[in-house]
C-alpha cells in the first residue's frame, strides 16, 4: 500500500470511529427512551379502571405507584396467593380505581403483619384494604376511611359437621389474630375453651383441615369463598351477625385520610362497588351470606 492510499484508509478509519462515537449514544438514548415510555405505561391487571383519571391527589409513599397491604389468602378480594400473583379482585380493582383517579401508574402489594398494621406499628404502604373491620379501640391507634362494605363472622367447618347455638360453645374454635370475633366468642358467647389464635388466615385454615380444631371463625364471605373452592370438603354453617363495617385503614400521621374517603363516596356513588361485587364476590362466594342460619349468643 502506498502512502496516499494508507492515508486515505486512516482518514476512512477515523470518520468511521467519529460517526460511531455519534450514533451510539443516539440509539442508547432512543432505546432508553422506550423503555421508559414502555415502564412508565399503567398497569392495573386484569382491571376496568373508570372515573377522571388524576382527579384526586394522594401523597404516596412509592412515587407513581399506591401501596396497598391486604390479606391472603382472600378470593375474590385479592386473587392470587402471593403479591406478584395478584391482578384482580375486588378491593385490588378498588385499589386500581383509586390509583387511576390519583393520576397514579400501579398498585404495589405488600407484605405486612395484620397485628402491626392495625395497632398502627406497620409502616410502608399507603392503605391497608384487608377486610378490615372499624371498632373504637382500633380508632386510638390508626384511623379508618368511610366504610366500604357491611360483614359479619361465619363458621367454617369440615362438611358434615353439626353445630348450633350450644354445641359451638364446647366445640374447638380457631380464629386469627387481632380479629374481632375472638372477644365476641369469650365475652358474648361464652365459650368452654379458650379459641385458638393464628397469625394468618391460612394456619388457621390448615388447622382446620389437620382436625386441630372444630370450626374456624372469620368474616362471612371470606370463608365462604374457602367452601367453594375446598370442593366439598369445608361448608360454612351459620353466621353471628355482628353489625360489622369494613373500612380501609390509614396510620395517624396519613395525609390521605380525607382524599380515601372522596374516592370511596364517588365509587359508591357511580356504581364501582356494585360492580366489582358483581364481577368478583358473587361468583367466588357461591353462596349468598345474608342467606346463612343466624346463631345467636
């Protein structure tokens, strides 16, 4: 090669190199560009999401997402075992729809402990939607919404099982922990033997499965919706009508408290509740709860 062509190549060489050193961060910064498009898309599951989207404005602890803490397992209330499973449900679909109407992109499920939670100790979520029943004595600690939905407890037992009024009382009770129903059993109905307390829903219904106890006390369509998909192996029996009021719960220092509550009146007022029981609560619970034999103290 001689020394004008060597010198042509080098100049090639070079431009090719400087044209590279160009391109490169133009085509890294348009990938980055999708994918932050692509992230930055909402995503609420399986959900239908209705109302003005960022009508509301909520302080979240997650910029962009809300954090919500439910309880599992919950069919038709949060569908899925585990968080990252969970795309519907009815206070899922309710979170969404508090989500989008708050301008915010997701709703994140997380883990915290039912006992912390509504003594107020629990931190990093906005709203805990876990079937939560309002009292008073959980009002000195954490503040709740408006109510959302009315319950009262059902008694889950293995099918076949015959309970009434004063068999229950000398039966072996299960019942979770920091739920109401367990002062309502040793105050009201006055049981022979203390209940047993589980820390999740699920110990206490796998206690029910392993004999270790009788019958398991929970919210009505709750366990409900565990007869259903037991295929035949657990029933619910009766009910106490407890006069029960679900409500989300805030922790004292929320800023939210008042934008909850506006989300909840729209959603009643425009029908989202009455759809989301339709959609989810009527098919898992394959029964209706105001239906269930009254046991009474």
């Amino acid at each position: 090669m001689n020394p004008i062509e060597q010198q042509d190549n080098t100049r090639a060489t070079r431009k090719s190199t400087h044209l590279r050193s160009l391109l490169i961060p133009l085509v890294l910064g348009g990938l980055s560009l999708v994918s932050t498009a692509a992230s930055a898309a909402p995503d609420f599951g399986n959900c239908q999401v209705t109302g003005t989207r960022g009508s509301i404005k909520l302080e979240t602890v997650t910029p962009g997402a809300l954090s919500v803490r439910p309880v599992l397992p919950a069919p038709g209330w949060w569908n899925g075992d585990s968080p990252d499973t969970i795309k519907d449900g009815f206070e899922y679909c309710m979170a969404a729809n508090m989500a989008y109407r708050a301008g915010l992109d997701r709703v994140i499920v997380v883990n915290r402990s039912f006992a912390q939670v509504v003594t107020g100790q629990a931190k990093g979520f906005d709203i805990a939607l876990s079937e939560i029943t309002i009292t008073d004595e959980r009002k000195k600690v954490v503040n709740f919404t408006d109510p959302y939905f009315s319950s009262d407890q059902g008694i889950l037992v293995k099918t076949g099982t015959k309970v009434d009024k004063d068999s229950i009382k000398k039966m072996r009770l299960g019942v979770k922990q920091g739920t109401t129903i367990l002062p309502y059993l040793t105050d009201k109905v006055k049981v022979a033997e203390h209940p047993k307390v589980y820390t999740d829903a699920a110990a206490m219904y796998a206690a029910l499965a392993a004999g270790q106890v009788d019958a398991v006390l929970y919210d009505t369509p709750n366990v409900l919706s565990i007869a259903k998909k037991s295929e035949g192996r657990f029933e619910v029996v009766g009910r106490y009508d407890t006069s029960e009021q679900w409500g989300g719960l805030v922790n004292k220092d929320s800023p939210n408290l008042a934008a909850f509550n506006k989300l909840i009146a729209e959603m009643k007022k425009d029908g989202t509740f009455d759809r989301l029981a339709t959609q989810y609560l009527v098919p898992s619970l394959g029964a209706d709860p105001a239906k269930l034999p009254i046991l009474t103290p």
